[in-house]
C-alpha cells in the first residue's frame, strides 16, 4: 500500500488544529462585551428555592365480605376481626416546590394546594440537605402555605413589590417540574390582574409564558434583579403540560398573607360592607363611562358598615384603590382581601360623572365561619363564610374525596339560595339546610354567571 505522506500531513496538521480553534473561541460579542446570561442571578437565587415533598396515609381498599361472620369462619378469623381496622397504611408521595422567604427563622412559601391534607412535609434544599417542615399556618382562599424548617446556612430571595410590575416585563420561573429537579424556565408577563378563572377565592394573578408545569407549584417568578415577584400556583393545560399560560401569585397578596399567619397562625380578612359587580358594555352605556375610563358598579351598600360611614352609595364606580386601577370585581375583592381589619384604603369613585376619593376603614367580617361539622352530611368537607362583598356565602375549600368535592361546588363559588330560599349570611344558610335532610338544591354564582346544583 502506497502511503501519501503530504495528504497525511495535511490531515494531521487539520486534526491539531480543530482543538485550537474551538478554545479560541470568543466569549463575548463582536463589540467585546460578555455574552449576556442570568448564570450570575441563579447563582444567587437558586439556593432559595426548595422541593417539597408530602406524606400523608390512606387505608387501602378492604373486602366488607371480610367482615360478614359467614366469611370470618369460613376463613377462620376472629369474631372480632374488622378490615377496615386491620387494613395497612400506605404512604403517598406528591412533589411542588417552594420559596426560602426568611433565613433566619426558616421560613418557607408555598401553595396551600400542595401540602394540603399532608401528615409530613419535606424539604430538600439545592445542597443535598433534607429536613422536617412544620406547617406555620395557611391561607386556602389564596392559595398560600407557610412552613418552617430549622437549619443553618440558608439562603432567602428578596422580596419585590409586585404593583411595580409591566407587562412585557422578563421574568424567570424556578421550581421542580415533574419532580425532575431544580428548573429554570424564562419568559415575559403576559398579563396582570388575571381573574375570573375559578381556581382560587382571591384572584388577582399575574400571567406569564414562562414554562410552569405540575410540581411547579409553590416556586418562585423572579425578575432579573432576582426579586421575587410572585408565588407560581396554576397553568392552562388542555393537554396536560405547558402550553404558555401560567399563573403567579403576586408577591404584594402573598406577602400579606404570610404576615398575618406568622402573627396570627391564621389570615384575618376584613370587609368594607359593599356588594359589587363587573361592568357589562350595556352598563358602560347606561352609566355613561367615557372611554378608557373602567371600574366596578356598587350594586349595595350595607348599613352600618365602613363603606355606608365613608359615604359610598349605590351606583358609585370604584375606579382605583390606593391608587392603582380597579377594572374587575374580582381584582377589587382581592386588592381589599390582602388588607387587615383597621388598616385604611383610599378609595377613587365615579358618582354621576365626578370624580370623588375617599378614605376607607377595613372593618371586620360580618359573620362567622361555617366548617364542616356544622354542615349536614351531604355537604361534609365544606368550608364556607359570608360574602363580604355581598348577599350568599362564599366557598373557600372542600376536603378532597370529601361530598362536598364531588358535589359540583368549586372554591370561589357563591352560594344564593338554598332549597328555594335566598341565602344572605351563615344563619340563613343554616336555615334553609335544615329544610330539607335528603337532598340540597343549591343556586350558585360563578364567575358572573348563574347555575343550580341538586346534591342527593
């Protein structure tokens, strides 16, 4: 075989000098500046977002034949033998994530909906460390869970003021998709002030594309300062996975929130006394709003109440409250919701086309909550509590594989009436229940709509 020896060469030289050139390569651009890259920011955030995984115990299914005495001597068992009693425990597992809101006191964010009906609750933290949270306390109408864990060396993220966001915004999600692991997804605000969605009591949500996915929950939307601007805690799937609509819990809600469960162990809300509505086109029409101008109608103003003594009427247009603009009934319900009884809000109003502020006191709720066990059996695991923002109450959680989750009701919902009689408070919810023991007839508001639900 002849051997060419300058084509050797020549390919050998080519062969040295491929690895030259490829560690030549820039790192910066054409004008010699760094390639831009978060790499700095997730370094110093990353730390702060945590997995959470939950444990809780369930019977296993039993055989009642087990427990007939025809089939205890059959299979030679005691006379006493009951399978339910005797049926194992199983552990089940669910993974979302969470936020290292506090280091010095081992606070952790989270959604509710994750560690709901937990018996344990971990942590893992991004250096290998696993450990213990207790549950501080929890706030189901907003979707939000505080834990605490004791370790040293944690890492917190910094807090952002969330009413400063803009659509358009770069905002980065972090969490654990899948319960693959710590994830960095990238992308815009889309949109603020989401509502309507029927996935919370309070909705206020900020959009975004940013990849979210289930186990997403509970983790952190951060900016590029690396503040953290919102809770992430739902997505629309109608496939199952990420199609570029994802929801955040702005920081401002959750913040006020987690204030008062770490002071109170529970969330305290307050309540003006005003029944509210959306502004339909044909409102627009009749209330003659001029263009660009929004806001929610005052549909009822409740005697002896902050919003009567402050001088609101019937028919005023709440346009702003401490001065950010109101377009929906649902923003105004929460930008209330996150303020505690005492605390004032300066309300802007639109009264026969002038312009009128005014200071309001939050004033306490005007009933008392109803749990399950004051509720029959057909609607065991309800939680509800009187409207504040008018007549009916209001559906704030249902038990998983409880009645009332398979009955048709959602949170948020507002229950109206109850086996043909007008529901206003707790008492008169109460009361029309115990009308009838077999089934309920229950007419529910939701989400500007009307409907009936038959529980038997």
């Amino acid at each position: 075989m002849k051997i060419d020896l300058k084509n050797g060469a020549l390919v050998l030289l080519l062969a040295l000098a491929i690895p030259s050139a490829q560690a030549a390569l820039p790192n910066v651009t054409a004008d010699g500046k760094p390639f831009p890259t978060l790499a700095p920011m997730l370094k110093k955030v990353n730390p702060a977002v945590v997995n959470i995984a939950t444990y809780s115990k369930r019977e296993t299914q039993y055989n009642p034949l087990l427990n007939d005495p025809f089939f205890r001597r059959f299979f030679d068992l005691p006379e006493d033998f009951d399978s339910r009693r005797e049926a194992p425990e199983r552990r089940q597992q669910s993974a979302g994530s969470g936020v290292i809101v506090d280091a010095d006191d081992g606070i952790v964010m989270t959604n509710y909906h994750v560690i709901r009906n937990a018996d344990e609750v971990q942590v893992s933290l991004i250096d290998g460390r696993s450990l213990k949270a207790q549950v501080v306390g929890t706030d189901p109408q907003l979707d939000i869970a505080i834990l605490e864990v004791e370790a040293e060396d944690l890492t917190e993220v910094k807090l952002a003021d969330s009413s400063l966001l803009e659509v358009g915004d770069f905002v980065v999600a972090i969490g654990n998709p899948f319960g693959l692991g710590q994830t960095v997804t990238t992308g815009i605000v889309s949109a603020l002030g989401r509502s309507g969605l029927g996935m919370e009591g309070y909705e206020n949500f900020i959009q975004t594309d940013a990849s979210i996915n289930p186990g997403n929950s509970g983790g952190a939307l951060v900016n590029l300062a690396g503040e953290l601007v919102g809770i992430n805690t739902a997505i629309i799937s109608p496939a199952g996975g990420n199609v570029g609509i994802g929801f955040a819990i702005p920081m401002n809600m959750a913040r006020a929130s987690m204030a008062q469960i770490i002071e109170y162990g529970e969330v305290r809300r307050g309540q003006i006394g005003v029944g509210i509505q959306d502004i339909t086109p044909e409102l627009r029409d009749a209330f003659n709003l001029k263009k660009g101008e929004f806001g929610v109608l005052v549909t009822n103003v409740f005697e002896d109440t902050p919003a009567a003594k402050s001088g609101l009427e019937t028919g005023d247009i709440i346009i702003e409250v401490d001065g950010q603009q109101t377009r929906s009934a649902a923003q105004l319900r929460s930008r209330i919701g996150i303020k505690q009884v005492g605390d004032e809000v300066r309300l802007k109003f639109l009264r026969d086309g002038k312009t009128i502020e005014r200071k309001v006191e939050i004033g306490a709720a005007r009933s008392s909550l109803a749990q399950a066990e004051d509720l029959p059996e057909l609607l065991a695991g309800l939680r509800v509590e009187t409207n504040t923002d008018g007549d009916g109450v209001l559906v704030i959680d249902l038990s998983p594989n409880s009645p009332a989750a398979y009955s048709g009701l959602r949170p948020g919902d507002v229950i109206v009436g109850t086996n043909k009689r007008r529901v206003r408070n707790i008492e008169s919810f109460r009361e029309a229940l115990a009308l009838s023991k077999t089934s309920i007839l229950l007419r529910v508001e939701r989400n500007g709509g009307s409907l009936f639900i038959v529980i038997r």
